[in-house]
C-alpha cells in the first residue's frame, strides 16, 4: 500500500516578516495524518508568482494544500498565478457570484468589481465552495498531483478542509490506516524518559514508531501504528500501551487531545469538589490556567495574587511570625497560604506558589528558580519544593503546570484511583 505525501505551503509576505503567526499549517498537518497522509514538508512563501509556481514544479508528493493569497486586492496573486500555471482563463463562477450577491444585500452594501472578481476561477478547477467568505477555494489535478488552494482565514480554510477537501483526498488516494495514540506526562524530563522505556522501546514491534514531543515541563508520548483497521491498531498498540501505565503510570496525566488544566477540569467535575489558588511568583498565571477552560466556573471559586508579602499577611492571613522567620519563599508560608485561600474562598481544594521567579531576587539559600508549591484539603496540606531555571517565564509555566498536578494527584488520591 503506497503511502501518500503531501507538502503544505503558506503563502504571505506577512508571515515571512514576523507580522502573523501560521497557525494554518499545524491544523492542516494534523488532520491529513488522521486520514493517512504523510507531511513531509511545511514551506512559507512570499506573494511571488516565480515563487509559486517553482513550488509546485519542485514537488514529488501527491498533495499540494496552499493557504492564503486568494483575496481581491492587487497584493493577492495565487489564483491569478495558478490560472497562468495550467494554462487556464478565469471565468465566472455563478453560484459564487449569486452567492456574494446576496450576501452584500443581506447587509446593505453593494457588491463592487473587486468583490464581484472573487467569483472568477480558472475554467479547469473544481471550486470548492466557500460558506464563510467571499473567496472559493480551487482543487485541481496535475498529472498524479492534487493540487489544493485554499483562502488564508483560518475558519474558512478549516470548513472547507473537513466538508471538501479531506473527503476528495480519501476519494482519490487508496491509503494505508494510521493511528496515533498520544499520552501525555509531567514532570520527567525527555531523556529521563528515554532511560526507563529503553528496554520497553526496544522491544516495541516493527510497525509501531515512538516520538518524544518535549514541552515545558512535559513530554508526549505518540506512538503510531499504520496497518488494516482500527481494530487490528487496538489489538496490537493496547497491551503496549498497559505495559507502559505500568512503568509510568504516576506522570501520565492524559491521552491524545487533553491539558493538564482540562484533566483537572474532568476530575472536579467528576469530584464535585471546588478550589482556590493563592498565587505569588507565578502572578495569577495558574488562575489563567483553570479559566481557559469553559465551565471553570462550576468549580473554580476564585484566587488571591498576594505578590507583596503585606498582602500575605492581611488577606490571607498569613502569620507575620512565619514570613518573618521562613520568609515568603518557603514551606512553611506555603502551606499557610494554601490553608487559608481554601478557607477564605470556602474551596474543597486549594493550591498555593511562592517562589523567586527571576531573573533578580535569589540569594544564596533561596536561588532563581527555587519556588515552593502546595496542596490543601480539610485532610491534609502538602508542600514540595522545586529547583527550576533561570529564566522566568519558564519558571512561571513550570511552576504554575507543577502545582495543578500536584492537585492532580491528591484529587485522584481522594477518589481512590492513585
């Protein structure tokens, strides 16, 4: 069975100077390996017709998926370049055209050349139809090539990525099933990783690849297999996949699509418990963690940012005997902390930080990156100590993902599944 390829291509100058970030190409990637297409190359191109039309003369895959360009300003010349490149003439598309009519009227405005040009494609495409814009996209095919351009706007591209494009494809290419499964863990660190499954990676079956897919103070796990069906995947990827729960069971927070502040967003849930943060160093960053998540706000009752040690003292009532003795970076403030914002915000759970982030502030005893986190139920308070880094928004984001595992695994503790 013959693995199909295909290469991504962005169009924009405004890419290529810093201006906007491709997101586009991320998204289109992932959906073409869940049907079995292989992205071997992601290029970002400048509104150059040589340009262009060299990227398509230099390719070897099946698949060409374009983004961008397909606007009706002068500054947008990839449909124009493709109609030059297969020889074609653009004409009117007519249920684009009407479709643009009646969209100008429903909003009171009148539909001008420039927009009225969106409706003319090149005589030898097949439109694909565009609900979300004004610009259609085109499919053509080039010997054993198919050839995709597709609108830049994110939304429009991806509609008519999952209604059009990704069932031509698998109409046109007979491929092989692949599947991913991805498994997400924290706090180990990627070589640590590779040391213990050493001897479990040599022994994983041909047909199954692993990739290490490291993050701030994460690392996924995806292993893929490509065969007949999902079934015979299962059959094969499951026992696998146990024996590493196993070995690794403790750092796994989830599989395949998930966060760790969505993992902690099912286990409240699931709990019925509530929580509070008490942040410091880490400046309501883990706040902005939890409530990223839609429906944060059945469970998440609140947080204080007590950066300045007064505000310690006064609102959530740490003692100042503590601070002055133990200073605010330490166990013993910690706990205080995480003790009393679950108090004061009536939470079944609570977690605190207080650290050095830095770049300045550490001293010998207490260094840049040594931050202290803790956990508090009507059961028991916990702290851990962490030595991180130098810089500080690495220490933000490790400090703040550290501490919501750590809730993590006293929440799992308290329902009996650690």
């Amino acid at each position: 069975m013959k693995e199909v390829k295909a290469t991504i291509i962005t169009i924009g100058d405004e890419i290529l100077i810093g201006q906007i970030t491709d997101t586009n190409s991320q998204w289109i990637a992932s959906e073409l390996s869940k049907i079995g297409v292989t992205v071997n190359r992601m290029l970002s191109i400048s509104d150059d017709a040589d340009i262009i039309t060299s990227s398509i003369s230099d390719n070897l895959n099946e698949v060409i998926v374009f983004t961008g360009g397909l606007g009706p300003t002068n500054d947008d010349i990839t449909k124009q370049t493709l109609t030059n490149f297969f020889s074609s003439e653009l004409v009117c598309h007519q249920p684009t055209l009407d479709r643009l009519t009646e969209y100008y009227k429903s909003v009171n405005r009148e539909l001008n050349d420039l927009n009225r040009s969106q409706a003319f494609v090149p005589d030898n495409c097949v439109v694909l139809t565009n609900d979300f814009g004004t610009a259609p996209g085109m499919w053509f095919q080039h010997g054993k090539t198919v050839i995709i351009s597709l609108p830049g706007v994110p939304l429009e591209m991806k509609k008519i990525m999952e209604l059009q494009v990704l069932p031509k494809i698998k109409d046109c290419f007979f491929m092989p099933f692949i599947y991913h499964k991805t498994l997400h863990t924290i706090a180990l660190t990627e070589s640590d990783l590779a040391i213990r499954l050493k001897d479990w990676e040599n022994q994983l079956p041909k047909e199954v690849s692993l990739a290490y897919l490291p993050t701030l103070g994460m690392v996924r796990l995806r292993l893929t297999i490509q065969g007949e069906n999902e079934k015979m995947a299962h059959s094969i990827l499951d026992p696998i996949i146990e024996v590493l729960y196993g070995m690794i069971g403790e750092y796994i927070f989830g599989e395949d699509e998930t966060s760790i502040e969505k993992v902690i967003w099912e286990l409240l849930i699931e709990s019925g418990g509530t929580l509070a943060t008490a942040e410091s160093c880490t400046g309501g960053n883990i706040g902005q963690l939890l409530t990223s998540v839609s429906g944060s706000s059945q469970y998440f009752n609140g947080g204080i940012i007590s950066y300045n040690n007064d505000v310690k003292i006064k609102s959530l009532n740490v003692p100042k005997e503590i601070i002055k003795e133990h200073g605010a970076v330490s166990e013993e403030t910690v706990r205080s902390m995480a003790a009393n914002v679950r108090l004061l915000m009536n939470s079944t759970y609570a977690v605190a930080v207080s650290g050095v982030a830095g770049p300045n502030g550490g001293t010998k005893e207490k260094p840049v990156g040594m931050v202290w986190i803790a956990f508090a139920s009507e059961k028991e308070i916990v702290a851990k100590k962490l030595i991180l880094t130098s810089h500080r928004s690495k220490n933000i984001r490790l400090s703040s993902v550290f501490a919501l595992d750590l809730l993590r695994k006293h929440i799992l503790k308290e329902l009996n599944r650690d």
